[in-house]
C-alpha cells in the first residue's frame, strides 16, 4: 500500500504542476459525478483509484470491482466532493482505471485460452519505467501471475549473460553460494543442445526461448525422464493464436510480453449529474 499512496502522490502532482488554474474560481458546495464505461472487458485500477479518493478527499462508491467483467455504459463508481476536488482528480482517476483495465483485459484474453490446461500465465519485465508495480499489478487482476518483478528476485541467465559465461555448470555452483538459498535460477535455451548443458548445470527453470512446439515436445520428454524437478516456460513470440499449440506441448509455464506491452486502454468517462 505504501507504493500505492507514493504513486498516486505523484500522478496528482505530474497533473496539477503548481496548481490547477480552475482550483480558485471553483463553483462552490458539493457535486455528484459518475464514472461510465465506454468499453467492454475486465476492471482493473480499483485498488488504485480508491487511495487517490482518500488522498484527494473526496467519496467514491464502486459499484464495481478489480476483475469483474464491463460493458459499455455501465456505472463504474459514484463520486461526490467538491467541484475543484473532484476535476482535478479526473483525469488521472480515468487513466488509473483506462490503463490498468486494458492490461488486465488482454491478460485475461491470454488466460482464458489455457484455462484449465494446468499451464501458467506470466507476464514479464517488459514494463514502462516506473509503472512496473502498476502494470503487473494489472495482469495480476487480468488473471496472469508475475514473473520476476525486478533483478532482485531470481537470477534469470539470459543470452545476453551466457556469452559473458566460460562455465555454465561453475557459474551455478559459485551463485548458488552467492544468492538467497530460496532463489532460483532460470536459464534461457533456444536450442536442445543448450537445454541439455543447462539441465546439467543445475538450472531451476529452463525457458525454451522462441523454440517451435515441436522442439518443446522434445525438450519436455527429455525433461520428464532425466530431470523431472526441473520447470519448463515458453516463451518468444507466443500469441492469442498459438498460445493454446503451446499450453497442449507439456510446459509449466508460458510467459507473453503482449499482456502488458500490447494492452489497449479501455475507454472510460466522468459524467456530473
């Protein structure tokens, strides 16, 4: 909650700067408002919106919540406050609601597709810079669980880092004394031969990276039979079309850029009665 309240802080004052000029010469008393949906699909933003009501103080009714499903037309939230309050806190109210529940709609696009397949939904570090925290908190409301919020939470091996590496199986061996015992290693393969050595290495999870679903099959039956322990995620180019080719190849996990980078906002409105 502690980032929320310091993000909502500094979206009113990206918006104000050194004031909103209409602050001053604001009808007074108190205006009722409702905030509309323009757009079918999942309402994300609520967790959000709501601190921005306490800090800006103002009453906000949800009608509403974080994962249900909208459709164009329906009243999102009942707002009353001060007229000055209450404009101020439009735009940046709307966007909270409009970004985050385009996220979550296209998340829950993703989900829905490989429900029921045992398969997990990641979203990846393919953020904006500063918004990481709300956007996958978005994907979370959309269905989609999160991958490595940052650097800090898993030491991910990716291609870039394997050309620096000499010793795959050393390199392990030296983090595993350097990291959190309770930390995991991920390897990044595109190729069967990469898998095997990162296998044998030690790694936790092998992400088979823009692998066709044939070469998946096979990296899952060498998987089952030689290291059974180990997690497999896809990922690469994986889409709304081929995301169910790639949930019936046997993975654990297929992680997709698309949820978040890929999202159009949902439309949303403020009406005063």
């Amino acid at each position: 909650m502690i980032n929320i309240k310091k993000f909502v802080k500094n979206a009113i004052i990206e918006d104000n700067g050194r004031g909103d000029l209409f602050f001053d010469v604001a009808p007074k008393g108190r205006f009722t408002a409702r905030a509309i949906c323009k757009s079918d699909g999942i309402l994300a933003g609520v967790q959000y919106a709501k601190v921005l009501a306490r800090t800006e103080k103002f009453d906000c009714k949800f009608l509403k919540n974080d994962g249900d499903e909208i459709k164009e037309g329906d009243i999102i939230a009942e707002l009353e406050g001060k007229a000055s309050i209450l404009l101020s806190s439009e735009r940046t109210f709307l966007n909270m609601l409009q970004h985050a529940s385009g996220i979550a709609t296209m998340a829950n696009k993703y989900a829905k597709l490989i429900e029921g397949t045992g398969v997990v939904l990641l979203d990846t570090r393919k953020t904006r810079p500063q918004l990481r925290d709300f956007e996958k908190y978005a994907s979370r409301v959309g269905g989609a669980i999160n991958h490595r919020l940052g650097l800090d939470d898993c030491l991910m091996l990716k291609d870039t880092h394997l050309r620096t590496i000499d010793n795959l199986e050393e390199f392990v061996k030296k983090a595993r004394k350097r990291i959190s015992w309770v930390t995991k290693i991920e390897i990044e393969c595109e190729t069967f031969e990469q898998v095997k050595e990162a296998m044998h290495a030690g790694g936790d999870i092998i992400m088979c990276d823009n692998m066709t679903t044939e070469q998946i099959k096979e990296v899952v039956t060498f998987r089952n039979t030689n290291y059974p322990h180990i997690l497999l995620e896809a990922s690469g180019n994986i889409n709304l079309d081929t995301i169910k080719t790639y949930a019936s190849t046997g993975v654990d996990a297929i992680s997709s850029g698309s949820i978040i980078h890929q999202a159009t906002w949902l439309d949303f409105s403020m009406k005063f009665d």
